[in-house]
C-alpha cells in the first residue's frame, strides 16, 4: 500500500461535472442514481448506534449478537439477516450499494475495508478506526476503489467558525485548547479489574466474530458491550469518543489537512511532534490496556499555508482526586492573559468542559460539539460587528452525516467527512494522542506523508499493530 495519500493523484483520477461536483470513476458496484432511486444498504451493527440507521434501505442486517438484534431483525423481516460481514458481502454484494458499520472501534477497519474492496460505498461511525495506520490504510483504500465515504460525527464542522479563523479574524492562532471527556459514564480510566473465572460464551453471540481482528483470548463479559470502551485493544478511548465530535472544526480551520499534501519537488516531509502527561497507576507505570486516569496530550504542528505553527493541548482530567485541576490551570494561564476576554469562571458557565478554545492574537474563539453552529468570539464588544466571513471554503459544500453520504452516491458534492479529504488525517492526528499515551514524556515523531514515527521503533510499531490469523486489513 502507498505510503503517502495524494489528494492531487486522486483528483486527477476523477472528472468533474459541469455544475462542479466531483463525479468518481465506476466503482465495482457504481450505478446511477435518480433522485428517487432506492440506496441499498448493509448495515454491520444493527443495535446502539446501529439502531439509528434502520430504515426500508437496508436490506441486509449483521451483527454477531443475535440476542441483543433480535428488535431489529424484527423491525425489518424482510431484510437478509448474518452473523458475519463477510458472508454478507459475499452472498449479497449485487444486492447492496453501500454499507454502514457501526461496530466496536476495534472492527470498523476491517469492515470498512472489506466493503470498500467488494466496491461498496461506506459510512463509518466515529471513530472511523481504532488505530493510526487503519486511518491511513481504510483512506488509501477509498482513493483506490473511488467509492464515497463518510464518517459519522454527527454535524462535521462549523463552517462559519472555519471561515473566521482562515479569513484572520483571530489573528495569528499559536495555541488550542481541546477539553474532552470520558466516554460514558462508567469509563474510568486506569487500572480496571476482571472477575477471575471461566465464562460460557452467550447463546447466540459470536465471542470469535466479536473480537474481529484483536488477540485472540478466551471470553470475559468485562471485554463486550457496554465495557469494550475502556480497554485499548477493543476502543479509541474518550479521544475516539469525543474528537470526532469535538475538534473537527479547529482541525479544518487551522489547515491541518493540507500537511497531509505531498509538495512536488520537495523531500521535506512535515512532522507533527506529540506527546503526552498522563496517570502512570497501572501496574509498570503505564496503562496498556486501559487508558490512563487523566491526560493531556500535546500536538505541536508546524506552519502551514500561511499559518503559524501552532500547539493544540487536549486535556482530559475529569477523574481523580482533584477533576478538571489540569483544564482550569490552562483556562487560568489564558484568562490571565486575556482579559478582557473573561475569567475561568465566566467561560465555565457555557463552557460545560467540552470544547474547543483558539487563542488568536486578536481575541478567543471557543466552539461547540457535533458541528454546531454555536460559538463565541471573546471579547464580545470587539466582535460584535464581524458578520459573516468571506467565503474561504469551496462551494457547493458537501454536507454532513448519512443524507450527505446519500446525495453523493447520487451525484452531488462529496460528503463534508469522506475519507480523503478529511476525515482520514483528521483521524490520523487525534488518534495519535492515544499512541502517545503509552509512551508519556516522550515526544513523537510523525511523518504525516509516509504515515511514520520516525524517532521511536516501538512507537512506529504499536500505530500498526497486527491483525489476528485469519483476518486482514
């Protein structure tokens, strides 16, 4: 496989038609598509997430617990049904023009793989994979195949917010501040114990389909829903969970994805350096295999497209002895600073601790979640005037979520989230944060052009690890 994605090769591989749209060569199940046109869709995942995506489009259900699917298998008795994603694509691949996987993390590669390479359209829930090089791998796979893609967070970015920041409103932007938070409620962080015992596998569930690619190990109920999230083999962790969601727009607003943009006539490569503080109170210090109590992850990226280099922070530090002790400290450091723009006090009123806060020689920005529109530009008196910004993003605009996907296997503007474009770096960079937290206070290396780490073997290593006999990416 490539080790490099370009943007450049993929366009030209491609036409566009006369209102603009990117049209993409014949896919192996490519048709075309009138506007009323049926999409026929696999879902893999049919209960959680999954349940949102039932509708009469989807003609073929699999999930590996028959037990947990059994009320959407009824509420679609006319849809094929399998345990196994394979043999679904294998039995039903004339049948069916996209796939929509909504698996643990730890499966959405392999999934998403497989779909592309029968030459199916696809839509991957957040995170769209577990691992740095899966990121990188599901991208080059989608340029290959010329298949639409979209991840699934929900709202993309807020494009409004995009436009400031490329438009100067700000100013020069040399730090970021990202919050996240756990997961889901019960998502600790840190050392987590397992009942000792041997477990029966459930009837009807498929504990060896289940585990998909990771090691192979005997069957525990502490590995499967809804705990697989705190265990790293299996989960993206609380950055999997929320940068999707979270950080999308600062990561479009500060042209990070264009690093990913091979120069012609150059051998340099730009290096995104990484690394992480983090709870050692797992046994050796670190956590490998849950995530760490509390975190902060540092990315300093370097100067793009007329940007400075900038550092984005991301802190997660709701647990422990002292929460959020961490976020405030740096919510302390800006403010004091800034401030006309506020106190720690003021921006946690609206804050509710997840966000993201641009810190621009000309004011604050902080956004919301799911690519919401809101947002808030500090202090309010000098911006209270700024309108909208220019128009810094091509138009038309691809649009979001599963109707964005949809309209462009129909014809229309690629999806706000495709691979390609967006949501394959995108998912390169904050999952490096979880690789740096098996390796705190050591800085990272990544080559964002080859897909390396480039200063650390083991580091290298643990962003591609392997896949279990019998499986592949």
């Amino acid at each position: 496989m490539n080790q490099s994605i370009s943007r450049r090769r993929f366009v030209a591989q491609a036409t566009w038609g006369s209102a603009g749209a990117m049209v993409l060569g014949r896919a192996a199940s490519a048709r075309s598509y009138a506007a009323n046109d049926q999409i026929r869709l696999g879902l893999v995942g049919c209960t959680g997430r999954g349940a949102a995506f039932l509708s009469p489009d989807v003609v073929a259900l699999c999930d590996v617990d028959s037990r947990r699917a059994e009320s959407a298998f009824k509420r679609l008795p006319n849809a094929a049904k399998f345990e196994d994603f394979r043999v679904m694509l294998d039995k039903m691949g004339k049948q069916i023009d996209g796939v929509i996987v909504c698996t643990p993390d730890h499966c959405h590669a392999a999934v998403t793989a497989a779909a592309i390479r029968a030459g199916k359209h696809v839509y991957c829930e957040k995170p769209l994979t577990r691992t740095v090089h899966e990121a990188r791998a599901v991208t080059e796979l989608a340029a290959k195949h010329k298949v639409v893609t979209q991840m699934g967070n929900q709202g993309g970015y807020n494009v409004r917010a995009v436009e400031l920041v490329r438009s100067g409103a700000l100013g020069e932007i040399r730090t970021v501040h990202l919050k996240g938070a756990k997961r889901m409620g019960n998502a600790n962080g840190g050392p987590r114990a397992r009942k000792p015992g041997t477990f029966t596998v459930p009837e009807g569930f498929s504990w060896d389909l289940w585990m998909g690619p990771a090691a192979a190990r005997p069957y525990h109920p502490e590995w499967v829903s809804p705990n697989w999230r705190v265990w790293r083999d299996f989960s993206g962790g609380d950055l999997g969970g929320w940068a999707p969601h979270l950080f999308a727009t600062a990561f479009k607003a500060l042209k990070m994805e264009t690093l990913w943009d091979a120069k012609e006539g150059s051998s340099e490569h730009p290096i995104i350096r990484v690394t992480a503080e983090c709870s050692q109170d797992c046994d050796g210090g670190v956590c490998k295999e849950t995530f760490p109590t509390w975190v902060v992850v540092h990315w300093d990226v370097p100067a793009r497209e007329g940007m400075p280099p900038v550092r984005l922070t991301y802190t997660r530090d709701d647990d422990g002895p002292r929460p959020n002790e961490r976020w405030i400290a740096a919510l302390r450091e800006v403010f004091d600073k800034h401030p006309e723009c506020g106190t720690v006090a003021s921006f946690q009123e609206g804050c509710k601790w997840r966000c993201e806060l641009l810190v621009g020689s000309k004011g604050l920005m902080r956004t919301a979640s799911h690519g919401s529109s809101q947002m808030e530009l500090m202090p309010g008196d000098r911006f209270r005037d700024i309108g909208n910004p220019p128009e810094m993003l091509p138009r038309p605009l691809g649009a979001p979520g599963l109707g964005g996907w949809t309209a462009a296997i129909r014809g229309g503007t690629p999806p706000m989230c495709n691979f390609l474009d967006f949501s394959g770096r995108f998912s390169e960079w904050y999952l490096l944060g979880n690789l740096a937290s098996l390796f705190p206070g050591q800085t990272l290396e990544y080559d964002t052009i080859s897909g390396r780490v480039v200063n650390n073997e083991a580091a290298d290593q643990a962003a591609r690890p392997a896949y279990r006999e019998g499986w592949t990416l």
